[in-house]
C-alpha cells in the first residue's frame, strides 16, 4: 500500500473538517475515503453518510495505515484521496461588493491556514496569492483552516503588482498592512470594494506592492514586540473591514 500511494502522487486531505468540507464543497473530485477501522466516532458517521450518498468509496484501514496515507498523526482517523483544488480566475474575483485577501510571499502553511478560515469567516469574496514564494495550498493548510481553504474563491497569481493594479483598475482600493503606516485600520473607512495587502511572516509587504496600495494602515499596539503575527494581524484587520461593511450606519450599544 504504501509503494502505490508514493507512485500515484495523490492528493489527500487529513482531518475530520477539511474532508467533510470537501465533500460539502463539492470542488474537488474525492477519489476514496480511509477511515481507522477501530474508531467510532459520531462526526465520523456523518462523513460515512455523505460518502455513501455521493457513492464514494470508503475503506476501513488500521491506525499505522491512515498515519502512512496521511504522512502525520494529526489525521483525526480519516483521510481522503482527492483531486487538485480548482483556482479561479483573477477577474472572477472582481465583482459589486469584492472583499479581497492578498496575501505576499506567507510561506508558512499555518499562518495561511489561518488567514484563509478567518476571510471566509469575517466574509471575504475572496483570496489572491501568488504562484512562486509562496506555502502551497497543501492538506496541512486545509487542515488548519479548518476546511475553510474548500470554500473560499482563491486565485494563485504570477505577478501580484500587476494584479493589484489590475483590481485598482476595476474600483477596488487597495490597504496594505504595515506596522510602518502612519494611519490606524480603526480610523479608516473601508469602501464596498476593499482589497487587503497581508505581507509575509519576516519582511512584511514588499516595496513595489506598498507603493501600489492605495492606501497603507497600522494595527495600533502595545508592549516591547515590534509586530503581529501575519495571521493575526491579518485577522484583526479583516474584521474591521466586516463590522464597518456590516454596521455601518447602525447604532450599537
């Protein structure tokens, strides 16, 4: 078993929520289904539902196997052999009320993982990331977004200057996110069309991309640390952009 899934070069997905999600998502083509065969789990019932609905394959397999299949430990007793997750378009990511998520050179699955769960929680349209020096979309970063990565619009990029020029073109204002900036995210008004620079975990936004954001802000902060981390910086920022796009105009206590 294990010389055939090496010669295959399968994808597989690991984790209860990023399988499920799949098979909700309905993106991806899921070949096969490993489930530990000692375990007895009701969230596992429900993913074995689903599978049998949509007449996917399922095999019962012991815990060293599943482990093999998924190449961690952290598979949570099932597995799914899957296709490649589809990409869009750029330009189907422009639309009447685009909230956009752009994210430069993060090369940490985790810190992707987590920005990707937090944009389609604080409702993003959307995410842009570039094809070279950049975290492939992997089963860890599915797994760490909780299965978010299925269902958010993502577009993988070869030039992201040209494509943030390209948005600005559409009537998308462009924020990057810069500890630098001299404006704070809390005292700037984020329009219906917003695309959001998050910079890499060591260098933050790149020169070239800073100078073609409309607009730079800062997270404001305290403490001796210089800044956040990218997921977290990211995630504070994105809900400022939901609770102005969802309250804007309404009294709150």
């Amino acid at each position: 078993m294990k010389s055939k899934t090496k010669k295959t070069k399968q994808h597989y997905l690991y984790g209860i929520h990023p399988v499920k999600e799949a098979l909700v998502a309905q993106k991806r083509k899921i070949n096969q289904i490993f489930v530990n065969q000692h375990t007895r789990n009701p969230r596992l019932t429900e993913i074995e539902d689903i599978a049998s609905q949509k007449k996917i394959h399922m095999s019962y397999v012991s815990s060293a196997e599943l482990k093999q299949i998924a190449g961690c430990e952290e598979h949570q007793h099932v597995v799914a052999q899957v296709s490649t997750l589809p990409l869009i378009d750029l330009q189907d990511l422009v639309s009447s009320h685009a909230f956009i998520i752009i994210c430069d050179q993060i090369m940490d699955p985790h810190n992707l993982g987590a920005i990707i769960r937090t944009a389609l929680a604080s409702g993003a349209t959307g995410l842009i990331m570039p094809k070279d020096n950049s975290t492939p979309l992997s089963s860890t970063v599915s797994k760490v977004s909780a299965g978010a990565m299925e269902h958010l619009p993502i577009a993988r990029v070869t030039n992201l200057v040209r494509s943030i020029k390209l948005l600005k073109d559409a009537g998308i204002w462009i924020f990057g996110l810069d500890s630098k900036a001299k404006s704070s995210v809390y005292h700037v008004q984020f329009d219906e069309n917003v695309g959001l620079v998050v910079g890499g975990e060591h260098k933050g936004i790149r020169r070239l991309i800073l100078e073609n954001c409309d607009q730079v802000v800062h997270i404001p902060q305290s403490g001796p640390l210089d800044s956040l981390n990218a997921s977290v910086a990211a995630g504070v920022a994105m809900y400022e952009v939901f609770r102005q796009r969802k309250y804007r105009g309404v009294n709150h206590d």
